[in-house]
C-alpha cells in the first residue's frame, strides 16, 4: 500500500481548516502577482528573486 504524500496528510486538511477560519485561499498565479514577482522569466526562483515574501 502507498504511504500518502505530504499533500494528503497536512496540506489539504490545513486548506479545509483556513477556509473554515476565514482565511481567503489564493491561487499561485494570484500569490505571485500580489507578491511582486516578475514576469517573463521560466524559472519561478529568478522570478522570486526581488520579490516580498508578504502580500501587498
């Protein structure tokens, strides 16, 4: 038998619990955007690079 990922057994059960609490789930694209990354580049850690770690 397959031992479930850690997407099973922490991450979707964390995403039902910040729903139920009030907290609004964004998608990456959405994520990205508010973080500041910039486009155009393929990899998502040069797009990273200048960008917040926090919302603006």
């Amino acid at each position: 038998m397959p031992v479930p990922g850690v997407r099973k057994t922490v991450q979707s059960r964390m995403l039902i619990y910040v729903q139920e609490i009030g907290w609004k789930v964004v998608t990456r694209a959405e994520s990205e955007t508010r973080r500041g990354f910039a486009s155009g580049d393929a990899s998502s850690e040069n797009r990273a690079r200048n960008a917040t770690p926090y919302f603006a």
